[in-house]
C-alpha cells in the first residue's frame, strides 16, 4: 500500500503549526499499523463497530464523542490494509474536525483522505474529498485555493460523467461565490447544482442547494423568491427527515418574513423551531430560539416579552457552562431593561 497520505499526515502539522489534538495523535503514532495476532475478520468487525459508534454520536449532535471511536477505527483499519475504509474514516474525521472549528486537523485529515483516493484511481473519493477540503478552506478563507480543488472535483466528476458530483461542485461553488459576496453569481450556481441534485435524486444535497439558493435571493433583497426556495426545502427536508437542515430553513424563513414585514408569519415559523427544538431535545437549537424570540420582541416594542425570552437564555446559556453566552446575553438584557428619561 502506498503510504502518500501518512506521509501528508505527518507533514502537514509543519506546514501548517501542529495543534494539540492532531499533534497528540501524530505523536502518539495513531495512524501507524500496530501489531496485532487477532483474525482479521475480527479487527475489521471491531473497526466497523467503532465506526458506526461514531456515526452515532454524530447523528446525536455529540461531535466530540465521535472523534475518538473514528481514531481507534482507522488504526485497526489501517493495521487491516483496508485503503476504503481508511478514506472513509479520514473524511468523516476531516469533516467533523471542520465542524468543530478544529481547522487546521481538518485540513490534514482530508488532504490525507484525497491522496489515498488518488493512489487508488478512487475518482469518487477525490470528488468528495475536494470538495469537503474545499469547504474548510472557505472557512479559513483561503478562497482561491478552495476555488481550484471545487473546480478540480468538477473536472473529475465531468470526466467521469458522475451527476453527483457534479451537482456538489456546482453547489460548493455557489457557497463560495456567497461567501465572497457575489450573490448573483452564487445564485447562478445554486439553479444549476439544483439540476444535477434533482437528477441524482439526492434530498440531501437538494436541500442544502435549495438552502443556498434562497439565502443568495434573501441577499440580493427577492424576499418572493426566497421564501419560494425555502418552502421546497421545508418540504424536502422533512420527508427526508433532515432536522439540521430543518433549523436552518426555518430561520431563514423567520428571518425573511421580518424583511418583508410580516411579524405574524415570521412569529409562526420561529414557533415551529422552538417546537422542533424541543421535539428533537437540540439545547442549542432550542437556545437560539429563546434569543431570536428576545430580539424578535424588542423589535416590536414588547419590553416584557424580550426580558422574558432572554432571561430564559441566560438560564439556558448558564445551564449548558457557556459562560461568554451568559456575559453576551446579560448585556443585551441590560440594553432591553435600559430605558431613556
């Protein structure tokens, strides 16, 4: 097997300043194969088990839980010689490294996921893995660097004729054309992701395309076409039962409804996220919510209702140890309370 992506692996922390999780690991030598005399029908079971525990985890919101069962699998992968599955479990890693803010980890788990998918010929897995790099980089705003791998997926996903892929490109696109504030251009690429998403029959993808493209109209001030987008992806994303998709619909739904001055509709749709907040036990989510319901009413005049609303925040924010949310609301409930003689 070839050793491209531990070799990524192991370099990267120089290029881009080890950090404390990936420096640990890398120290620790976790990515290397360790002996084992157990059948390899029984490691590769272990490892499976591992990952879907991860899967779990993540399904659960629980990133942080997830990270460590992800570790074990590809060592017990690795020391198996199974090449999928290690690129597997590196996307998932490089992913979930990228939602947890860890960056610079995520950058290298998914460079190493890219370089085995291409010493393998896994033009699948280069799509994928361009793509999700391409993603962190948008958030380390390393956006012409995240042009070129989105427009080097698109090239394999062409030559290979792959509508998925395809449809990921055009969409990843359109986030960063978003992300950089051209919002015409980022509208563009969404109508045309959608394309390809429809005829993948992707929900998933189609949602977070038709999210995109409602955020890009939202943007450019076309509230109608907006919240046309953002009812098909409500509609979507329930059969296909994406709830974190849900959330973000239903807040820009809410929020487009305050731009073309309807409180009552707004009002409907920020109850429905409290609601699903709540259904789903989502602390976080149910946490946005009381403060959007704050702000919401102090818009409208209502000082009690905006006390009550944050309040409950603070309670919230207190009870799950986020102590620079408890500062950040308690500042706003004293410009609430504050009232000019």
């Amino acid at each position: 097997m070839k050793k491209t992506w531990l070799i990524i692996l192991t370099l990267m922390p120089l290029v881009l300043g080890q950090t404390p999780v990936l420096g640990q690991l890398l120290s620790q030598n976790i990515f290397e194969p360790q002996p084992f005399t157990r059948p390899l029908r029984d490691l590769r079971n272990d490892a499976d088990t591992l990952l879907r525990l991860g899967e779990i985890e993540e399904r659960r919101g629980s990133l942080e839980k997830a990270i460590p069962f992800w570790v074990e699998a590809l060592e017990l992968y690795e020391s198996i010689r199974d090449e999928q599955a290690i690129g597997r479990t590196l996307e998932l890693l490089g992913v979930t490294y990228g939602n947890l803010g860890q960056l610079r980890e995520a950058e290298a788990a998914l460079r190493s996921r890219i370089a085995i998918a291409r010493d393998n010929r896994d033009f699948a897995g280069q799509i994928y893995g361009l793509n999700n790099l391409g993603v962190i980089l948008i958030k380390r705003r390393g956006y012409r660097a995240a042009e070129t791998v989105f427009l080097e997926a698109m090239t394999i996903a062409r030559s290979i004729d792959s509508i998925p892929g395809q449809g990921l490109s055009l969409s990843n696109l359109g986030l960063l054309a978003f992300t950089t504030g051209d919002f015409d251009e980022a509208a563009k690429r969404y109508e045309a992701a959608l394309t390809f998403r429809r005829r993948s029959q992707d929900p998933l993808g189609e949602v977070n395309s038709l999210i995109g493209l409602a955020d890009a109209y939202r943007a450019l001030n076309q509230n109608q076409e907006a919240l046309i987008n953002y009812f098909d992806a409500l509609e979507t994303s329930r059969t296909a039962r994406d709830i974190p998709n849900q959330f973000r619909v239903l807040s820009g739904m809410h929020s487009t409804y305050l731009a073309s001055n309807q409180p009552e509709l707004a009002l409907q749709f920020l109850d429905q996220r409290m609601f699903l907040a709540q259904q789903t036990r989502n602390t976080q989510q149910e946490l946005n919510a009381l403060i959007t319901y704050g702000r919401f009413y102090l818009t409208r005049g209502d000082r009690s209702e905006a006390r009550n609303y944050l309040e409950r925040a603070i309670a919230l924010a207190a009870s799950l140890g986020e102590t620079d949310q408890v500062a950040a609301l308690r500042n706003e409930l004293a410009q609430v309370l504050f009232v000019r003689s």
